[in-house]
C-alpha cells in the first residue's frame, strides 16, 4: 500500500550575497514542490504490513513521480536483502 502526493512549500528567501538582509531578487517564489510518499509493506504470505517507507524529497517536484519511485527502488533493495 502507497500513497504519494506533493506539497507547496511556498515563496522562499535565498541570501545569495550572504548579507543575512533580503535584497531584491532574492525571493525565489517558485522554488518548487516537495515531493513525498508514504508505503506499507510486508513479506510474501504475511497479511500485515510489517515495514513502513517514508520518502520526502525537498523541491524535486512531484510525490508520484520522483517520490513513488524512489520508494520502489527502496522496496526493490529490501527484497534484494532478504527483508521482503
């Protein structure tokens, strides 16, 4: 069981001068969504889930597509290493 989705971080300040005061052009207003995806697992027979993987991927876009499959590459390695 999975599911993903993604969030709005909003406008955020980047102080590329590194002046620690905002000038203009420094808010980055689009900086991106965060990505996320949240899975129950189980080994083969069970009928509970037994592992649970939580991926958040900061402005990498969207939860489906970059945070489902990086879920999947994790569940992969589990089975790989005898954990599924």
């Amino acid at each position: 069981m999975a599911k993903s989705g993604t969030a709005d971080p909003g406008k955020r300040w980047i102080d590329y001068n590194h002046n620690k005061k905002l000038d203009p052009g420094e808010i980055d207003d689009k900086p991106g969504d965060h990505a996320w995806c949240v899975a129950l697992v189980q080994p083969d027979g069970k009928t509970e889930p037994t592992h649970v993987i939580v991926v958040i991927v900061e402005y990498a876009g969207s939860g489906g597509q970059v945070g489902g499959p990086i879920a999947n590459q994790v569940i992969a390695a589990m089975k790989q290493e005898g954990y599924l």
